[in-house]
C-alpha cells in the first residue's frame, strides 16, 4: 500500500471515531504555550489578509485551525484527501455561509488558475511531493496573491531522530519523513514566487522535556521567545512560518 493511502485511512479511522462519539466540537489540543508563538504568526499574517479574501486551507485535517481562519475571511475553502475528515468539517462549520468543504489531494487541486487569494497550510506540507505541491499552489494562486504556511522544519538532526522514531512505530509514513521542509524548501519557494517572508521558531525546544519539569509554561514560552529573537539560529529550529508573495506579471 503507498503512503498515501495509509495516510488517507489513518485519517479516516481518526475522524470517523470523532464522527461516531458525536465529538466533532472537540477536535485538536491545546498546546503548551512555549509552542504557540508559530501559530500566533500564521494567523496574524492571514489577519493582514483581509476579509474579503477567498482563501483556501489545504490539507485541513478536522479543521483544528479552520474556525479561526472563517472568522477571519467570509470565503474559506477546506480541502483534505481523507473524505471522514472532510464530513467532520461539514459537520462543525455547517452554520457559515462562506465556508465549502471538498475531498481533494493536494496534488492535484481541483480549481481553476488563479481562483485564490490566499492558499494557507498549517502542517501539511509534508503529504504531499514538494514540488508537485509547491507548483500546484503557486497556479491556483491569483497573481499577487499569497501562500502562508507553518510547519515544521527538518534540518535538526533530533527533531529528525524523534520524527523517525515514530515512523517505526508506525504513526507516520516513510515518505513524511523525507518530504518533511528543510530550509531548502523554504529556499525554493521563494525563489518560485519571487518574494517570501519566513520567521523561525523553536531552536531551543529539544531542551523542553527537561526544562519543564525546572520553569512553568510562561517562563518558558519568555526564553524561547528571547533565544529566537536574539540569536535566530534557523537550523535547529523547530517550527517555521513563511508568506510566500506570487509575483504579479509584469
């Protein structure tokens, strides 16, 4: 079976047990605050958006980040491969006009060129090949428009062994670990879209198992906070957030 395919039903199972207990308002978990300062970007850069953008999230998972991107945008478009995952969100946002929900591989994005103002990603980039989705994105993306992602980087060898030994456990697919982005990738994007913004995140956050049982959560958040600010070491970051800006023709 390829990846893909264990990916999809691994979703699936996840969703339709949500489905099945009636749980749907009780997706996604709250993260310890030393990892939040990734995510408040995401959203202050969606924020800078506008209202009136027509937005479109791929790889939405159950909508652990949708409910805020509809109350910032009054048109958001939700895709994921897994279809369970897809009538989970159907389900918990049925009450906004603006907001539609379709079955689709990000891959292959089933929109026309340039039908979006913004294509945003939290996590997703991994579940799908790099520069299938990257080009995909880039086309859907109306000329001046704007790709906003966070996720997690690859090039600190820990962050590496961790996500392998899940692999082995079998939580993840082999090919997650390979397209997990590096800063590589973030290289690549903007030199396809010829203008991006990227913040890192994190670079001390392997030390976190051990500092936690030692500092509270605020007073780790603060020094995590300060290390990325003073020393901005992007190699052993652990997260990553980029706005991407899709050059407008000349």
């Amino acid at each position: 079976m390829i990846d893909k395919e264990i990916e999809k039903l691994r979703y699936n199972a996840r969703a339709k047990f949500i489905l099945d207990a009636d749980n749907s308002d009780r997706v996604g978990s709250q993260l310890p605050k030393y990892l939040n300062t990734p995510y408040e970007f995401y959203f202050t850069f969606l924020r800078k958006m506008g209202g009136s953008s027509k937005l479109l999230e791929i790889g939405a998972g159950m909508g652990e980040n949708t409910r805020i991107l509809l109350d910032i945008s009054s048109k958001v478009h939700v895709t994921d491969i897994s279809p369970e995952s897809i009538n989970v969100m159907r389900k918990r946002f049925s009450s906004y006009e603006g907001f539609s929900a379709e079955v689709a591989d990000m891959e292959k994005l089933p929109f026309d060129d340039e039908s979006f103002d913004v294509v945003c990603s939290a996590g997703s980039l991994s579940y799908g090949d790099n520069n299938v989705v990257m080009n995909e994105i880039y086309r859907v993306l109306k000329q001046g428009g704007v790709m906003i992602a966070v996720d997690s980087l690859n090039n600190n060898p820990i962050y590496r062994f961790n996500r392998y030994t899940h692999y082995l456990k079998g939580d993840r697919s082999k090919s997650t670990l390979v397209r997990m982005p590096t800063i590589g990738l973030i290289e690549q994007y903007t030199e396809k879209f010829g203008h991006a913004e990227v913040g890192f995140f994190g670079a001390i956050t392997w030390t976190f198992p051990l500092l936690s049982k030692l500092l509270s959560e605020d007073v780790l958040a603060k020094f995590s906070n300060w290390v990325d600010i003073k020393f901005n070491i992007k190699k052993s970051a652990f997260k990553f957030v980029m706005l991407a800006v899709k050059k407008k023709k000349c």
